[in-house]
C-alpha cells in the first residue's frame, strides 16, 4: 500500500518538476555577451583595406585582435608583400616588447610559418625577420624562448653565410660563456649544429670546434649532453680527418662523463659517426666501449643505457662485423638475447623494459643478417618466438612489422616461422594483425615460393588466413577490413585455382552480397575479379561468371545490381576488352531496363568506360547496342540526375565524333598538301627534263639539216642530169612503141610518194616534170581525144586528194599540240632520219627502171614503216607486205584515217609530210607555242594548199594542150606517172 501511494505521488510531482524546467527555460535570456561600449571599441570601419585594418587593430585594438592580426600574418604577407613590411611588421615589433606569452608565441609559429613556406623573397625580408628573432630569442619564459629558437633554426636555412657570421656567430660567441643563463647555452649549442653545414671546413675548424669543445666542458649536464648529440654535425662538416684528430678524443672522454645523460648522448653519437672511422678506430675506440655499456646493461642496473643499446644494437652489430672476434660476436649475440626478455621475468608493467624488446624486434632484420641465416634456428629463433609471443601488444605489433624481413633474409629455412606466423595471424588483438596486413603480401609470396607443398597440404596457413578475415569482418574496423582483402587479392597468384575456388571464392563472394560497407565490397569485388582471372580452369571461371550474373545482375535487390556495375568498373582494369566485351558488357547494358534510378545512374556513370573499351569494327554491333541504350534513355528517362548524366556522356561522345571528323580533315589536308608538293616537284622535273630535251634535240636537228642540206645539194645535182638523160631515152624509144603498148612492170608513181620529197627536191622534180611534158607537147604528132580526160582526171583527183591530205594534216597537227611529252623523244629520231628520208627519196627517182630496184625500194618503204611504227611505240609488227596492210590499218584507226589501200598510201605520203612538219616543229622550238603560232602555221597550210590548187589549175592547162595523138598522150601519161 505504501508503494501503490509514493508511485501515485512520484506521478503528482513529475508534471510539477516539468513545469519547474519550463519556467527555467522561459526566464530571460542576456543575448549579448558584450556591452554596447565593448561592441564599439571592437567595431572596425569597413572600408579599410587588410593593410589598414591590420595597423589599425595593431595600434588600438584589445589583445585578442592583435593575436588574430599576427596570427593572420602569413595571408597578409601573401596577398602583399611589400606593404605588410612596410607597415604592418613594424607594428608588430611594437606590440611584441609589451606582449603576453600567447601573443610572443603567434608572432613565433607566424614567422615560422613565412620562413619554412618561403613566401618572401629570402634576400629581401628575412634580414628583418631575423632581427626581431634574435631580440625576443632569450624571453623569461622557456616555452617562448624555444618557439623564437626554432624560428631561428628554420631561419637560418633560407639566410646567407655573411649575414650568419655577422648576426647569429657573434652573438653566439657572447652567449656561450658561463655567465649567462643555461637557456641561452643550450640555445647556443643547438645553432651551432645548425650552422656548422653552411661552411667549409676551414672556417669549421678554426672559429666552431674552439666553440664546441668550451661547451662540452660546460658545468652543466644539459648543456654537455646537447653539445655532445650536435658534434655529429660538426664533424660531418669537418671532415674525416678533423673528426679523427679533434673531436674522436673528445667523443671518448663524454662516454666516460659521470652522469649517464651525457654517456648515452656520447655512444650514440660515436654509434652514428662509425662510417666515419676506419678498422683500428672501431677495433680500439668502438669494440671497448660498447663492451662495457653491454657489462652495464646486462646488470640491468642502468635501464637507460640498456634503451639507447637495444635502439641501436643492428647498426652496431652491422658496423663491427669483420672487426669482432668470435667471442666477443657470441658476447653480443647473448647481449641481445638478454635484452629479448628483458623485464619479462618481473611483476607489474615496465614501461622501459617494454621499449628495450620494441627497439629488439625493430633490430631482428639486423640481427639476423649478423647472425647468419643458417645459425638463426640456434642462436636467434629463441629470442624471435619469445618475441612474437610476448605478453605486451605493442611488442607483437612490433614483431609483426618486421616479420616480412626476418622471412624474406631467412631465404629456404622459412618454415623454421611458420608457428610464428600463425600465431600473429591468429592473435586476438587487431593492431597486431594491422601491422601484419601492411606487408602480408611479401610474407606470402616468401612462405609460398620457398615451400613446396605448403600451400596444398598445410591447410592450417588456409585455415588462418579465413579465419582473421572473419575476425576483421565481424569488427568495426572497416578500413582493416578494406587493407586485408587488397592483400588478399596476391592468393590469386600464389595458391592453386581449386584452392581458391573451394575457399576463398566462396567467402569473397558472400562478403559481395552481404557486407554494407561501400568500400569493404568495392574491394571485395576486386579481389574477386582477380581470382577469376587467374583461374585456369574454365569450368571454375564460367560457374564464377554465372553465379555473377544470376546472383548480381540479375539478383532481386537493386543493391546487388549496383555491386555488380562495380565488379564491371573493376573488370576493365583487370581483364582484356575482348574478355570484358563478351562476358561482362551485355549484362551490364541490360540494366538500362532496371526500374530503379539508382541503378540507370551508375550504369550512366559508367558508360564512358564502357564505350573505351569498344574498338572498331570488331565491335561494330556491341557499338549499336550500346547507342541504342544512350538512345533510349535520352527519349525515355525521367529522373534528372540519369538525364543529366547521359546528357553529358551524349555530349560527350558528340566532341569525340566531331573530334575524330577534325583529325581526318586535318589528315586530309596534310596528305593533300604532301601530294601538291610532289606534284609541283614533279612538274619541274619534267619541265627540266622537256626543257633539257628540247636543247638536245635543237642541237642534233642544226647538225642534221646541215648534213641534209649539204647531201641534198649534190643529190638534187645529180638527180638533175639523171632525169635529162632518162627524158632523152624515153623520147627516143616511145617513137618506136605501139600506142596502147604499157610497161609491164612499171607501177605507176603517185603523189603520195612526190609529196615525200621535201624543200627543193620536190620543187626541182615538179619543174623537171613541167619541161618534160612542154617537150612532149611539142615532140608529138597525134594523141587521141579520148585519152584527155583520163589524164585531166588523174592529174586533178591526184591534187585533190593532196590538198585534202594538207587539210587533214592540219586538224591533225592541231590534235597533237599537247603530245609534246612523247613527240621530244620522237622529233631526236625523226630528226635523226630526216636525211636518210631525202637521201631515200633520191634513191627511189633512180630505181624506178627495173623491177629489181622496186622491189629493193617497196623493201625500203617497209624499213621506214618499221620505224614509223617505232615511233608510235607499236611493237611485234612484221616486215611482210600482207602484215603491212594489217599494221597500217591499225595505225589509221589511232590517226581516224580511213583503211583502204590508196588511204594506205596516203598515211605513207602523211608520215613524209609529217617529216617535213618536224623540221616545222624545229622551227616552233625557236618560237613560242601558244595558239597564234599554230594558227600562223595553219594560215601557211592553208596558203599552201592554195598553191597547190593553182599549181592543179596550170597542170590542168597543159593537159589541155596536149592535143598531138595517141602515141603522144601515151608518152605524156607515161611521163605524168613517172
């Protein structure tokens, strides 16, 4: 009953203590922590510039604006200069002589800051930093005091080595001496170390190391054991035989210092110079001294001595080998065992002796290849197992960091730490497997490649690997989770694909579909990705293949469809693209069907990746699919975040196409400029060539027409008295031929063949046929009418048929104007036969009497047809009369002549004229060839032809009169013909 009425009155009071509560909330409130009179000294005009604004605060303001102004004075440096030195430093100078410790120590970091960023020019402005470091450098207070000390130490970097000498050595000398503070003395020592780098060694030697050794007999140990850790710069800056001379001695006489500070400053310091010192002083300086710290810290009296040992006893060991005897090796190897268990034999949490077996798994790798890998099992396995099982976690987490390097020295004996490895694998604590994840890989390949069968039969290493997955699955610690199956991801190629595929594949796959984290599963598809790409059975990669797509691209939940546009975006840096193109690219297209937003926008994401991965014209078709895709979602889309994306992908892959279009222009455009330039090369070479052609040709035909000239003169000469002579005897012997009596054997002469005659021989076998047929006309006694106009017919159709062959060869000659490339090379042969055609043409005047000779002549026609032929690069043609009709019906089908026999005869009086119309083109060649000279010499065809008609008309004339009788009109027909 008495709980029933406290529970009713503890319900009566809780709405009166919410009251309470509200009344509490709903007093009034002080909405301004500052006062009108506060809020106007901390107003500032707006209209001042940072430069104004700062002096201002500077000058006026409460000592929170002024630590903001100097706090800001880097900014202000960076947007100017030139006027932030001018005005606004000297106000901070100003305000640093009166200011607090939180002002000294902004103004400090401040000019830290401007040196170590190297925002001024150094030759410029640091001579004014350095002024104000030096003038606050030995505050009252210790923290300031070290703040403008390491401004200073920074400053002195970026300043030059007069402006040091001047303002940081002198006042330094001053310091240095005992009557002042111990702060300034230490100040002291630390610049000395840092100036000592930025001079030779000369300068090091006479004006430093006097300095240095005063302050190593400094009375305080402070200033002994920092004067003694900056003698390493020192003597790096002296040289190797300063340091052998002056500073060793004293080096020996700080490790014997009663105060163990300075001693462990002194070995240390000896430690790190040992590269400088040869055999005998690392034999009888180095070996003594670190025996007697090794007597000390084995005492373990001195748990100092034995921290700065464990830290530095691989490099020690590693700088004495080939110097230790084999006593004092063993004496060094127990050392170090000693100090592997040192404080584990104790109660209660040693933090020192918790360092020292750090600092011995920190010097394993050493201490291993001082040892020799083949006595690691006897002389440093004990230690390494103590180590890896040690009770403290930072311990183990230390062993695990160097366990890569004690497996990769160890070479074959890796199994000797097979335990050790499963132990750290197996270790509750994660830090431990954190350390172990950073190089696991490495430890793998190692423990893999020396053991043979230990990755099919020794399923404990398998059996570990699973289970600290699980272990970093099932925590929080997702970015260890993240590291450890990137390590994983090296199984691929260390361990059998049925292993994999039994083991791992499925845990990977499960943490695909299952795990929440983004980046856990983006990682988890990476390594599965691997795992199916080092599989060598293609049973194992198909059943992988399609447990992808049936669980992921085409699982229920969109979240699995997301997971496996992930596995595609990892699969093209991974696989091949004509792998990803067949078994990946067509499931992931599909998704541009899938209902839910999310999943179109990562497939739009990852549309430019899958349109690289696209070659043509392999993939012509996969090409469409894909733009079909763009296609419908630019038409169908919806959400605006898809339609924006592949808005950007379509514009996109418009600045490509319009790209590639340029490329091929410009492609083009190169290629036809390169075609110009051969063409233009190529007509001047020709131009050369025809222009080089020509002044041979002029040459050859000057030197044939004065050739001709000279043989036609004695030619036409004896042709001359040959004609009177063959007149003579015809006009004695047709007075005793019958009338209608022919000559059997006598081929009648046509024009064509005078029309061959060219120049004066033509004109002086026409004029010794007009004086035959004058005396005939005169010589005869009777010719019968009837024969008249046989002669008149004969003689007109004969002239007719020239003038048309003129006509003719002048069409022609004006269809071959643009021959001239081939007519070069044809105008040196005509040339060259020019003489030999007038010298034949006087042969054929005196073989017309026997058969013999007209034959030999029709022979000799044949020749020169044979050549013609040459000319017009006509080949395989025959010298026979039969394949002569079949060569020249050829030869009047490429010229439009007409096939019969007389227009065979007239293509033979064409060629004779067309010998005579290259020694008119020899003419040409001294002229211009344009358009008038061709007509110029068309005018002279046509004038020609003219004469010819006139000389038709007078022929005509005396046919006429040739009126005497048959016998007579015989002779005449006769003389006509020859």
């Amino acid at each position: 009953m008495f709980s029933s009425s406290r529970n009713q009155s503890l319900q009566l009071f809780s709405p009166l203590d919410e009251l309470q509560e509200l009344a509490f909330i709903e007093r009034p409130i002080r909405r301004s922590l500052k006062t009108a009179e506060e809020i106007d000294q901390l107003t500032v005009d707006e209209d001042l510039n940072d430069i104004e604004r700062a002096v201002y605060l500077l000058s006026v303001g409460q000592e929170v604006q002024r630590a903001s102004v100097i706090s800001n004075l880097p900014s202000l440096v960076r947007q100017n200069p030139a006027e932030t030195f001018r005005r606004v430093v000297p106000k901070v100078r100003e305000v640093l002589n009166s200011a607090g410790a939180e002002i000294q120590l902004a103004a400090a970091a401040s000019f830290l800051t401007i040196l170590q960023d190297d925002i001024i020019l150094i030759h410029t402005h640091t001579f004014s930093i350095l002024k104000t470091v030096l003038l606050h450098l030995n505050h009252r207070d210790t923290v300031v005091s070290n703040a403008w000390l390491e401004t200073l130490l920074s400053a002195i970097n970026a300043l030059p080595k007069e402006t040091i000498k001047q303002e940081v050595l002198n006042p330094l000398l001053y310091q240095s001496q005992l009557s002042h503070s111990l702060q300034a003395r230490l100040a002291s020592c630390r610049i000395l170390g840092k100036v000592a780098c930025k001079f030779d060694s000369h300068i090091v030697k006479k004006e430093l190391l006097p300095l240095a050794r005063s302050l190593c007999q400094d009375v305080e140990l402070e200033v002994r054991a920092c004067m003694c850790r900056q003698l390493e710069s020192i003597a790096r800056a002296s040289g190797v035989d300063d340091t052998r001379t002056e500073l060793l001695p004293e080096l020996v006489e700080l490790a014997g210092d009663e105060e163990s500070s300075v001693r462990l400053a002194a070995f240390d310091t000896i430690i790190n110079l040992m590269e400088m010192m040869d055999s005998d002083d690392r034999l009888h300086v180095v070996v003594p001294l670190v025996m007697s710290v090794c007597e000390v810290s084995s005492s373990q009296v001195d748990e100092a001595a034995a921290a700065a040992l464990s830290f530095q006893f691989g490099k020690l060991c590693s700088g004495l080998t080939g110097v230790l005897s084999e006593d004092q090796r063993t004496r060094l190897l127990q050392v170090f065992q000693v100090l592997c268990v040192v404080g584990l034999h104790t109660e209660g949490n040693d933090n020192e002796a918790t360092i020292i077996r750090c600092n011995c798994c920190y010097n394993l790798p050493a201490m291993v290849v001082f040892a020799d890998s083949a006595h690691f099992l006897s002389e440093i396995y004990p230690s390494f197992s103590s180590l890896c099982c040690d009770p403290e976690v930072s311990v183990r987490r230390s062993a695990a960091a160097s366990f890569h390097q004690v497996v990769k020295l160890l070479g074959s004996n890796v199994p000797l730490v097979h335990k050790e490895l499963l132990s750290l694998l197996q270790d509750d604590t994660l830090e431990v497997l954190d350390a172990l994840m950073n190089h696991l890989e490495e430890t793998l390949e190692a423990v893999f490649s020396r053991g043979e069968n230990l990755a099919l039969d020794n399923k404990e290493l398998l059996a570990a690997l699973l289970l600290a997955e699980q272990k970093v699955g099932s925590s929080l610690r997702w970015r260890l989770h993240e590291k450890l199956l990137q390590r994983y991801s090296c199984l691929a190629r260390l361990l059998p694909g049925d292993v994999l595929h039994q083991s791992f594949c499925p845990r990977i796959f499960t943490i695909l579909t299952t795990n929440k984290v983004l980046p856990v599963q983006k990682e988890a598809s990476r390594t599965f990705c691997m795992f199916l790409r080092y599989n060598r059975k293609q049973e194992q990669r198909q059943e992988m293949m399609e447990r992808l797509i049936q669980d992921l691209a085409e699982g229920r939940s969109y979240w699995n469809r997301l997971r496996f546009l992930d596995v595609c975006e990892m699969a093209t840096e991974i696989f091949s693209r004509k792998y990803f193109n067949k078994h990946f690219l067509i499931p992931a297209l599909e998704l541009v069907h899938d209902a839910v937003a999310n999943v179109r926008y990562k497939l739009c994401q990852l549309l430019p990746r899958l349109r690289s991965s696209l070659r043509l014209p392999a993939d012509k078709q996969l090409l469409q699919q894909l733009d079909f895709c763009v296609q419908k979602l630019l038409c169908r889309e919806k959400d605006k975040d898809v339609v924006a994306t592949i808005r950007k992908f379509h514009k996109r892959q418009e600045r490509d196409l319009l790209d590639q279009k340029k490329e091929k222009e410009e492609t083009l455009l190169l290629e036809m400029e390169q075609l110009e330039r051969q063409q233009n090369d190529g007509k001047i070479n020709s131009e050369k060539h025809t222009e080089r052609k020509r002044r041979d040709s002029k040459t050859s035909l000057s030197a044939t027409k004065s050739m001709s000239v000279s043989s036609s003169g004695a030619t036409l000469s004896s042709s001359g008295k040959e004609t009177r002579r063959a007149k003579l005897s015809r006009s004695r012997s047709l007075s005793s031929q019958p009338t209608s009596s022919k000559p059997a054997n006598d081929r009648p002469l046509k024009v064509k063949e005078l029309g061959g005659l060219s120049g004066p021989g033509k004109s002086s076998m026409l004029s010794s046929k007009d004086d035959s047929l004058r005396t005939a006309h005169f010589s005869m006694v009777t010719q019968s009418t009837s024969s008249m106009p046989v002669l008149i017919r004969s003689n007109t159709s004969s002239l007719l048929e020239r003038a048309s062959t003129l006509d003719h060869r002048t069409s022609t000659l004006d269809q071959r104007e643009h021959r001239t490339s081939n007519m070069d090379h044809r105008n040196n042969m005509v040339e060259q036969r020019t003489g030999t055609g007038d010298n034949r043409t006087s042969t054929l005047d005196h073989r017309t009497s026997t058969s013999d000779q007209r034959d030999h002549r029709i022979s000799t026609l044949d020749q020169r047809d044979h050549r013609t032929s040459t000319l017009d690069q006509r080949d395989h043609r025959t010298s026979s009369l039969d394949q002569r009709d079949h060569r020249t019906s050829t030869l009047d089908q490429r010229d439009h002549r007409t096939s019969t026999s007389d227009q065979r005869d007239h293509r033979s009086s064409t060629l004779d004229q067309r010998d005579h119309r290259t020694s008119t083109l020899d003419q040409r060649d001294h002229r211009t060839s344009t358009s008038d000279q061709r007509d110029h010499r068309t005018g002279a065809l046509d004038q020609r032809s003219k004469t010819i008609d006139r000389g038709c008309g007078v022929k005509d004339n005396q046919s006429r009169k040739l009126s005497i009788n048959r016998k007579s009109n015989s002779f005449s027909v006769q003389s006509g013909r020859d």
